[in-house]
C-alpha cells in the first residue's frame, strides 16, 4: 500500500513546472556563467520532518492488549508486536533513503526513530525491487525476520526462495551474517516441511555426510571385530585390503577431508601421489577406531563430535520470531543421523550433540599421516613436526607408511627396455646356427644365409626356408623307412623359426603363435603302392620264418617290428630279442614305434609291459593277426 501518492504526480509536475520557467532559466541560479547554491525543490513526503500517516497508525498498534468482556488484558512479547506491525505494513513502500546508523542486537520497528522507519522501508523497497544494496547489519537482520514470520511472503517455498536468495547477496557486504542466516534457511525448511534436497549446498547436510561415512567405517570395524572367526590380521600388513578399493576408499577419504582441520586434499602429496595418501590416511583411521573401540569408552566418532541423542530444540534460534499458530505434532528427518520432533508445540532434535564444526584431533593426525608419508615416499616438499603424538598413533601411522611403500615395491611394473639395434646380431646368430645344422644336399638347392660378401644378413629363399624333413615328415609312415630320416634336417625348422621372429615374450605371459606363412608348401608326393605280401603256408613258430615275411601295409610296420609282432604272438621270447637287434635299436623303442604304428588302426596301445616284459593285449590279438596276415 502507498497512501497519498495519489498527489504525488501532481507536485511532481508543479515542481518540473516551476524549473521549466524562462525567466528562473535567466537568473543567476541558472546562469551559465555564476555558480552558485541552487534551491532544493521537493515534495512534502522528503521533508526530513514529514512522516506518513502509516507510520503513525503502525506506531498507534499497542503493546497492550486488553481482554474480552470483563478479562484482564496482556501485555504483547517483543516478537508479536513485530508480528503484528510487519503485517499492517507488509506491502508499504516508501521513498526517502536514509542513512543506517541502528546498532541493536534484536532490531525491530519498535527500536526505530521516525528517519530511521522511514530509511528501513525505503531500503526495503529497493530490495523488493531487486536492488539489493549495502546498509546497516541491524536492517538486514530486520528483513531476514519478516520473513521468517511470513511478512512480505506468499507461501512456504517463496519464502524460502527470498531467504535464501537475500542472505547469498548481502553476505558480500556483511560475511558475518552467515552464522544465523545459515541456521534460519535450515529451521524454515524444518519448519514448513519444505524437502531436504533445498538445503543440498548448505554445510549441515555435508557434514552429516561425513560423520555418516564414518559411524559406517566404525560399524564395519566393530564388525570385525565380534568376528571370532576372522583370522588376526598378520604383522606389518595394512588394516585395510590391498589392492585397495578406490570408490570405498575415497568416501571414507572425503569424509576425513571435510571433518578434519588439515585439508588433505589441497596437499601437495595428494597431487602427486594421491592413492598412496587416500588409502594410508583411510588405514590410520580404521586404526584408530580400532583402538578406540577396544580400550575406550566411547569409539572414535563420538569422542570427537559428540554422541547422537535428543534434546530440546528452539526454532530460528537468535531471531524475532512468532507464529499466531501452534505448530501441529511433526516428525521431520533431515537424513539419518539428524531428525527432527514437534509435540505439543514444543520441538526437539536428535543429532550429534557434540563439536559441530572441523576437528583438531583428527586434523593433527592426519597432518602426521602426511608428513611420515613425505619422508618415506622420498617427497620433495617434507612438512614440518608439530606438537607430539601419542605413540600408540606414531605407530599405527609408520606402520601403514611401511605397509603401503612394501606393497607397491613387490607389485611395481617390471620396465624392459629393448635394444633394437642388436636385432641385427639376433638375425645373424641365428642364421649361423641353422647353417651349421644343414647338410650338404640341402645346401646344394638353398645356398647359405651369408652369401654377402660382408657378411650381412641375406632374406634365404622361400623354398629354400622350408628343411626337406618337412616334405619328409608330411609323408605316411609306411611309406619312408623309420631309418631314412634325417635328425640333423628335423632340427632345421624350429632354428628357423626362432631366428624369424623379434617377439619378447616374458616368463608368464602367454605366448602368440606365429603367423602362418604367405609361402605355399609343396604337396608330398603320394607313396608308390606296395603289392601286398603273400601269406606264408608255414606257421608262426620260429624267428627265422617271422623275419623272412613282408611288413603288412595297413599298419605302415618294417620287417623287424613284423617280425617282432610274429614272435609276441607265440611268446618267444628268443625271436622278440632277435628281432630287435636286426631292427638296430632298444627293444622299448621297438614296441613304441609298433603301438604308435597300430594306435590310428586300433585306436589303444597293443603292446603293454607285464612282469615278464612287453606282451600283447588279448583284446586286440585277432586284430594284430588280421594285420600280418592281411585277412
């Protein structure tokens, strides 16, 4: 409301009027050539004397409040006159600025001299507005409490919204007024029920964060230890798992951040090395908690922040407040270690009753954590001691620092550093070594692998790269004798290989299998058929006639493990020993070389090692005579 400015426009006018005049233009209070004091032209409501007819009806509310009837009155408390002034001038505005110079600890109107009335409300007028301007604290504290009461607001969440936004941007001017205007934005939310998100940047939810993040590391702590069944942890090892978990680890680090008077993460160790100080400063507070919670009363957390219980609790606290209305009964939980109660108008708070700001205690141990972290990492920045520990903390902390240094030097990456200039030699040594290992025939085709004249590497010829055991190899066995085989051309391909490849595979790893080369094998020729053998009128009886019968076909056998197949037959044992020496070898390498021949035939081993030597499984008899003789 805004009485009499209805006249307002109208001396406005009169006033530009009388300016506008021609002949006040050509005095010498207008002349262009003297200077001199001009007259001050302004309305009646400027008049330093003036004083509007609402601040007087504002003024004429009484503190005194008779009763009904024949009751006796009361007399209104300091906080329901304010109420009921702030109301009646709720949407006044005013025009005439003066300077601040209220000093009182509970400003309200009452406490205001007429310039000094009329100085608030036009200030408050330019704040409406937007215009948010630096005054006297005493003002800004009489804002803040309209509009906790509800002055000048049109619901809960507006109410809010103008709170907040005011105390954001008068805090440049005044920092001070943080200490209450923190705690009123917190009881308005409180109050009205508004949702707990809106307090989201203020500190009371961050620091309930923190303390939350430790109550749970103590209750894992105390966990652990009611476990009679969890193996004692072993000398010199960290208290907590290494490799360590990181997202585990830095809640728990955060939290210790923001309740402790050392700032870890502003250290120059946490840029440098920061898994190494989260984790160690995360192992020193569950060391601590360790200690507490076995040789003291109370753990850790509630040593240094208090215990959580209910106590009675004052809204807007250090502020005018009133409400004409009681509060109806209320539960409010802020999170889960702070809550909130109304009975009976009567409030209550169940949180941690205690030390609500940064920690000393806690900041001097972390400071210790990083400074014997410096000095056993070798940092370049070392910190300086300050004040003495307890020794039983000296020692977890050095215990950790030790822990942690011992673990990442057993698990630090091995570095191998390749000399690529010695591949050269690699190549070269390689291709001696297979030159030393061919034969005169495959020289002839091949030629050497130092066919420069100095003696550098020469790429060899594609067919010439593969040794002629390979073609050998790739043949039947029936159709190559045992004998004819090469050892010194077998060797060849596996020197060629390793001379090929520049590949470092480290003890461990899994090895890559070589890359199939572009160059096409020659196909073996197939073997030349072998009429088959006719069968023998005479029996199976003597050496002699076993060692004059053809190898069978089928089983790709020589003469000799024929003959020694014949003889195992009747068990004589005179013709097993025979046929081996003419076969020019050990009799266990004979009866390897006849069950490898029969296995893809028969699929199982024929021969086996009884107590008397090698005798043929009764099984497979029938099949090994169908064999020799061809049936």
């Amino acid at each position: 409301m805004r009485p009499m400015n209805g006249s307002r426009p109208d001396a406005r006018k009169l006033i530009d009027g009388i300016v506008a005049e021609g002949r006040l233009q050509g005095s010498s209070h207008f002349s262009d050539r003297v200077y001199a004091g001009e007259p001050i032209l302004t309305t009646g409501r400027q008049m330093a004397n003036y004083l509007p007819e609402r601040y007087r009806e504002m003024k004429a509310i009484s503190r005194w409040e008779p009763g009904e009837g024949a009751g006796r009155g009361r007399w209104l408390s300091e906080a329901e006159l304010f109420y009921r002034q702030g109301m009646f001038m709720a949407d006044f505005e005013d025009d005439c600025p003066h300077p601040c110079s209220l000093n009182s600890y509970f400003p309200t109107y009452n406490a205001m001299s007429d310039r000094q009335l009329r100085g608030y409300f036009s200030w408050r007028t330019a704040v409406r507005h937007g215009r948010i301007e630096e005054s006297c604290l005493s003002f800004a504290y009489v804002y803040l409490y309209e509009l906790i009461c509800g002055i000048g607001v049109s619901d809960p969440l507006d109410g809010f919204e103008k709170l907040r936004s005011f105390w954001q941007a008068y805090r440049v001017f005044s920092p001070e007024i943080d200490r209450n205007a923190r705690v009123w934005l917190q009881d308005y939310v409180v109050y009205h029920g508004l949702p707990p998100h809106l307090l989201e940047p203020c500190k009371t939810l961050s620091f309930d964060r923190a303390l939350i993040s430790l109550t749970h590391a103590e209750d894992l702590v105390r966990a652990r230890l009611a476990d009679q069944t969890r193996p004692r942890r072993k000398r010199g090892a960290s208290a907590l798992p290494l490799p360590c978990d990181a997202a585990a680890e830095q809640r728990l680090f955060d939290a210790i951040d923001t309740l402790s008077t050392y700032h870890l993460a502003g250290s120059r160790l946490a840029k440098s090395e920061p898994e190494a100080l989260r984790h160690v400063c995360c192992s020193v507070f569950i060391r601590m908690s360790e200690h507490y919670l076995k040789q003291r009363k109370h753990s850790l957390t509630e040593s240094l922040f208090g215990a959580q219980f209910d106590l009675a609790y004052t809204m807007f606290g250090s502020a005018v407040f009133f409400d004409p209305h009681r509060h109806p009964d209320a539960d409010y939980e802020l999170d889960e270690i702070h809550r909130y109660r109304c009975r009976g108008g009567s409030w209550s708070c169940e949180r941690y009753q205690g030390n609500r700001s940064r920690n000393a205690k806690l900041g001097q141990a972390m400071r210790a954590t990083d400074r014997l972290l410096r000095e056993g990492l070798g940092f370049d920045h070392p910190l300086k001691e300050q004040g003495k520990l307890p020794k039983y903390l000296l020692g977890f902390i050095e215990e950790e620092v030790a822990a942690w240094i011992d673990w990442r030097s057993a698990h630090a990456p091995v570095r191998i550093e390749v000399d690529l200039t010695r591949l050269a030699d690699i190549r070269r040594a390689a291709a001696d070594t297979r030159e030393s290992l061919l034969i005169d025939e495959e020289r002839e085709g091949a030629g050497s692998l130092l066919d420069a004249a100095d003696g550098s590497y020469v790429e060899p010829d594609a067919e010439a790269a593969v040794p002629a055991a390979a073609s050998v190899a790739a043949a039947p066995v029936a159709a190559v004798p045992v004998a004819a085989v090469p050892e010194p051309a077998a060797a060849a391909a596996p020197s060629w290989a390793a001379a090929a490849t520049d590949h470092l595979v480290l003890p461990g790893a899994k090895a890559m299998s070589p890359a199939p080369s572009a160059v096409a094998l020659p196909s073996p020729a197939p073997p030349a058929p072998v009429p088959p053998a006719p069968v023998p009128s005479t029996s199976v009886g003597s050496a002699s006639a076993a060692a004059s019968w053809p190898a069978p076909q089928m089983a790709g056998l020589g003469n000799a493990a024929s003959a020694y197949l014949r003889a195992l037959l009747t068990c004589d044992r005179a013709a097993m020993s025979m046929a081996a020496e003419d076969s020019g070898r050990s009799e266990d390498i004979l009866v390897d070389t006849i069950n490898e021949a029969l296995f893809d035939a028969v699929g199982d081993t024929v021969v086996e090692y009884g107590p008397d030597g090698p005798e043929l499984i009764d099984d497979y008899r029938e099949d090994v005579e169908g064999f020799l003789n061809h049936e």
